[in-house]
C-alpha cells in the first residue's frame, strides 16, 4: 500500500531535493558540533545570539524551576500563568498596540488568526512570496485566496479593485521575505488599503528585533507604527526563544480568546520560553549593543537585515556548494524547492551579531574560493 513512498524518495534523491537532518551536538550560537567538529553557523535565525544569552537561559530555568517544563492545559483551561500575561503585555507595549496574544509557534499564530477571522465570504490577498504557513493559513480559512507579483503594487491595487463584492478583503505579507531578504513595500501597501477600505496583517517573524531604529520591525523602519491593522510575529528567530505573537486591537484579542482554534485547542507554550521571551525583548530595548552588532557586521555585506540569498539555479548547484563549504568547517544550507522556486535554489546566508570580523572575512573568502562570480 506504501509503495508509492519509495518511488517519491527515488525522485527526491534523483533531483538533489532529498532533505536529511543533522545531528547538533552543542552550540554556542556562533559555533555548532556536528559528529565532533566544530562549524561556523551562516544559516542561524538567532540574529541577535541571544538564544545563548546568560540571562535568557538564567530566565528560562528559574521559570521552570517555578512553574515545571511545561503548562500542562492549554490557555483556557489551567495553562495560563502570570508570565504567559506579562510577555503578551511587553509584545503590545513593544509593538505599540493595545493587545498581544501569544501562540506556540508562529505557523500557529498565522492559521489561528485567518481561519478566525475569514470564510468563504472574504478574500485574501498575498504576496507570491509569502511564508508557506501564510498560505496554509489562507487556504485553511475558506477565503478566495489571491496572489500578486512578488512586491507588485500596480497588480494588487487591480485586485483590491475588483474585490469589492467580498465582505472582507485582508492584504496579508511578509515585513522580510525569509528566503529573499527583501523589505515588503508596506508604505503602499498601507496607502492602497486604506483607498480600497482593505485590511493589512503583517508578518513580521524576521523584521522583530531586527528593523527599525529599535527593533520593533517593518512599521518602525518606514515611520508607520501602529497604522497595520494585525502585526504577527514570531518569538524564535532574533528574540531567541519559542512561539508566534499577534499583537493589536483589545478587540481583535478578545476575538482570538474566543475563535482562534490553534489557540484554543493546544497546550500553552511552556513557561520557561515565555520567561525567555520576556528576558529578550527587556534587553533589546534596554540594551541597544545587540543591534548595533549586527548592523555592523551587515555593513560586510551592505545589507539591512540579516538574511543574504546566494542563487545558484539548479538545486545539484546549491547541494554541492553547500558541501563544498561543509568540508571546510561551514554550515551554510541548500534552499531548494518547493522552499523556493524551480531553477532558484540557493544558499540563504544569516549573518548574526555573534559573529566575529575574522567569521566573515573566512567566509567571504571561502565563497570567492567555492562560488567564483
């Protein structure tokens, strides 16, 4: 009855798309062990290093010594501590909005928040480029699901236009696209909204902590704070911890108390990564070092946020190269399809604040070496 599987592992491994995992033995944010060597690690989301932070650690560990390892119900039965209250209330005060509900990862904040709020009756509009759990989201709410252009303003203004009859028509994207390291153009997409009487939601999973003069993301980058109608975020990439966010309206919260499914319907996130996610976010705003190291070490690249796409076309390409660079005490993954489109397989580089200028000078020179233009 299986069979059909081999034949599919036969065709992934025959069109360099089969994906294995490895095997980390320890790391230090900066450094990884894999089967006793240690790597220079250029594919990390931890952009500020602070899931290796003594305090964020310190914070973790107190919680569950206090509270246990994990919440045992979810929210609305008896996982609901006091730090699970006190996190949502720094997200809205970070975010500048009334409220924040938080979620166990970010794929579940996304489908919690557009099955709640859409059905066959709205539409929902999207950047080509957009997160695979966005998508999975829309296609979850019942909504027409519509896509533009990868930041085309002029073809999602035509879609706004011809979209009126719907009850509902929300404009949903990515602050950064993870896989490309581009800025959503939110200004027009703010402007367009507003003009067609339209929501805006934004993801902001790789702009918090990263973008704007604070970190507070793509709102504060363009001088827009508090103008998007749902701000979605995660808590695992700079702020070094565990789950996804919603912030907004009292309203809109009160609302996904009571209608968001994936966060009715599951174990609360476990206290001690809300005590780390709290711990975070008190030191980006306190501690302004963490941003400015990165931001220094972008300037290498001449980059504003932290993800560098390398393109090499074929996915065999990008397998190679990343092998290549493996064998010389790199982590640098292959992004291949359906991650990214045919004939667009690439390495997606990460720089972080831990690393150090002898870190990218070796790595520079190893891709000069491996990868000549």
């Amino acid at each position: 009855m299986l069979e059909f599987i081999d034949e599919e592992l036969k065709l992934l491994k025959g069109t360099g798309l089969y994906r294995q995992l490895r095997t980390i033995e320890k790391t230090d944010g900066r450094t990884i062990t894999i089967d006793g060597k240690s790597y220079l690690n250029f594919c990390s989301n931890n952009y500020l290093g602070l899931a290796n932070h003594p305090r964020i650690i310190e914070a973790a560990q107190k919680a569950t010594a206090e509270y246990g390892a994990g919440a045992g119900a979810s929210r609305l039965i008896s996982g609901n501590t006091i730090l699970h209250e006190k996190l949502e209330r720094k997200i809205a005060e970070f975010k500048k909005r009334e409220a924040a509900i938080v979620f166990p990862t970010g794929f579940m904040a996304n489908l919690g928040v557009m099955t709640a709020l859409l059905d066959e009756k709205d539409t929902v509009i999207i950047d080509r480029l957009d997160h695979a759990s966005i998508i999975d989201a829309c296609r979850l709410s019942k909504a027409k699901l519509q896509v533009y252009p990868h930041k085309d303003m002029k073809a999602l203004e035509k879609i706004l236009g011809r979209s009126q009859s719907f009850s509902k028509r929300l404009i949903v994207t990515d602050s950064v696209f993870s896989m490309d390291g581009d800025l959503a153009p939110l200004p027009e997409i703010w402007s367009l909204a507003n003009k067609h009487r339209s929501l805006v939601m934004i993801d902001e999973a790789h702009a918090t902590g990263v973008l704007g003069k604070c970190g507070r993301g793509l709102e504060e980058h363009f001088g827009l704070e508090g103008r998007t109608d749902i701000v979605m975020g995660t808590l695992s990439k700079a702020i070094g911890s565990l789950g996804g966010f919603v912030a907004g309206s009292q309203q809109l919260i009160n609302y996904l108390h009571n209608k968001a499914r994936s966060f009715i319907y599951t174990t609360a996130l476990p206290p001690a990564s809300c005590a780390a996610a709290l711990a975070a976010l008190e030191l980006i705003e306190n501690d302004p070092s963490f941003l400015n190291k990165l931001r220094a070490n972008l300037k290498s690249f001449s980059a504003i946020v932290p993800i560098i796409p390398i393109i090499l076309g074929s996915a065999e390409k990008a397998v190679k190269a990343s092998q290549d660079l493996f064998k010389r005490g790199i982590l640098l993954s292959a992004i291949r399809p359906p991650t990214v489109p045919q004939d667009q397989s690439r390495l997606r580089l990460t720089i972080c604040a831990q690393h150090t200028k002898e870190d990218i000078d070796c790595l520079a020179s190893l891709l000069q070496e491996l990868i000549p233009a």
